[in-house]
C-alpha cells in the first residue's frame, strides 16, 4: 500500500473521520494561534508635547459680564417665579393651600343606596305619554 502525500489543505471532516490526519493537523497548528490575528506592534515613537500658548491676557469686565449673562438671566427668572408663588405676599390664588390644614381627622359615614323590591303583581302606574304593555 503506497502513501500519498497531501499537499492541500485538510477538509474538516476528513480529520474527523480519520485518527492519522487528524494527529498531522493537530501538529500543523501553532503554539499561539490567536497571534495570527493580532497585527503586529508598532515601535513607540517619543513625540515633544505641544507648546503651550504665552500667557494671554485676562478679559475685561465686560466681556465677563456678557459671558455669565445668560445665568443672571435664569437666576432672576427662578427668583421671579419663587416669589410670585409665596402666598403672603400677593392676594391672588397660588399653588398651595393659603389657610392651614386642621389635624383632626374628619369622619364620614358613607350613605348606602337604597333598594327597593317590588311586587310582580303591584298594579302598574301609568306614565303620561307611554302606551302600558
């Protein structure tokens, strides 16, 4: 019996069938297989960090005022909303109860419905504009 050199790769079924080629492709895998997918690391390279700008100088009162403007304008805004819900000061109705609340508990007695139970045999009353079945 002749042996035939492979030279093509090996069909995974044929390794699962066949103990001596499944021996040979377990010979043929690498040690460290998951290094065939990593790429490959690139030399560290030193780069100078960026120069830093010379100190500029400080901005003028006014373009800081226009800068925090539009949180003047929000707080005043919160203040504004604050104080128009504060209920001593204005006549007007707000969101909460102006006159405190008692403490007592306060009971009431729930009112049953009513059922009346009426004879079959009662004589009916006629009602104006309705024919009596």
């Amino acid at each position: 019996m002749a042996l035939v050199a492979v030279t093509t790769e090996i069909s995974p079924e044929l390794v699962l069938v066949s103990p001596e080629l499944a021996e040979r492709a377990r010979a043929e895998l690498p040690d460290r297989p998951w290094e065939l997918f990593v790429p490959a690391l690139r030399p560290a390279v030193y780069r100078t960090p960026p120069l830093r700008p010379s100190a500029h100088a400080d901005t003028s009162w006014p373009g800081r005022l226009i800068a925090a403007l539009p949180m003047i304008l929000i707080a005043l805004f919160a203040v504004v909303i604050v104080v128009g819900t504060l209920p001593w000061l204005t006549d007007r109705p707000t969101l909460g109860p102006v006159e405190p609340i008692s403490t007592t508990p306060t009971v009431t007695t729930p009112i049953l419905p009513t059922i009346t139970v009426r004879d079959p045999n009662e004589e009916r009353i006629p009602r104006h504009g309705v024919p009596t079945p």
